[in-house]
C-alpha cells in the first residue's frame, strides 16, 4: 500500500472556498434526481396510458369481427348485429357512447345476398388522460371495423 501522509502538526483544515466546492459532490445526486425524475414519471405514465388506449382500439376491432361474423348470417337482424357488438365490448368502459355502423344498412344485411361482404364500423371518441400533462386530457378517435362474406 501507499505511504499514508498525515497533515503536518498545527496544520489545519482550510475553509471552504469556491474550489473546494467544486471537488465536493455531495448532494449532486439528489439535484439530478430532482430534474429528470418528473420526465421518468411523465414518460411512465405516458406509456401506461398508451398501452389502454391501445387495448381499448383492440377491444373495438374484435367487438367490430364478432358483429360482422353475426350479420354474415342471413338471418341476422341489425338490432341482434348492435347487440353483439355491445356485450363484446361490456368489460371496456368508454366515457363517450359507442357509434355502431352496419354496411349494408338494411334490417337484414345479408338477406338474399350470399357472397356479398358485409361491414361492421364501431367509433369511439375516448379521452386519453396523462397526469402531468399540461393539455391533459386528450380526446382521440379510436375505430374498429370487421368485415365478412355473407353466408
């Protein structure tokens, strides 16, 4: 090991001066974790709510499949077509109400129309809320929409 020096006898400490300060890091930690831990918070909350949002268009795409896979039926009305769409999509709450669009918009899509497509829109204005964000909450468009061949 190295020689150990001790301060020589009546040496003292020195006051602090701006380039002991310099040298002295205590407390850096705490200022940096100050200014960027708000951005980590932000970004974390941002992403969270991006995975709803996404999961919310998942659940208006296959809500949107299940009523074309229904009105592909002949026999299928547009009330039971709406009706379907609305108990696959009962375990997602929206705070806006759900815009259910059929096409063909007869009472009976696909009566004597065999091979023809027939196409299910579902719309949702949803509000996307990051805390923290100043223009928080935004309201974005989320669409889902199924299409099948008439039986």
């Amino acid at each position: 090991m190295g020689i150990r020096r001790e301060p020589a006898e009546g040496s003292r400490r020195l006051p602090p001066s701006p380039m002991n300060f310099r040298r002295d890091e205590r407390g850096v930690v705490a200022v940096e974790l100050a200014f960027v831990l708000p951005i980590l918070v932000l970004l974390l909350f941002g992403i969270v709510e991006c995975a709803i949002t996404y999961n919310r268009a998942q659940a208006l795409h296959a809500a949107a499949r299940e009523g074309a896979r229904v009105a592909s039926q002949s026999y299928a009305t547009s009330g039971e077509i709406e009706a379907r769409v609305r108990d696959a999509l009962e375990p997602i709450s929206f705070a806006n109400p759900v815009a259910v669009v059929i096409s063909p918009s007869s009472g009976r899509p696909c009566n004597l129309r065999t091979g023809a497509p027939v196409t299910v829109s579902v719309t949702v204005d949803d509000e996307v809320d990051i805390p923290l964000w100043p223009s928080s909450p935004m309201t974005v468009t989320l669409e889902g929409k199924g299409e099948f061949r008439c039986e």
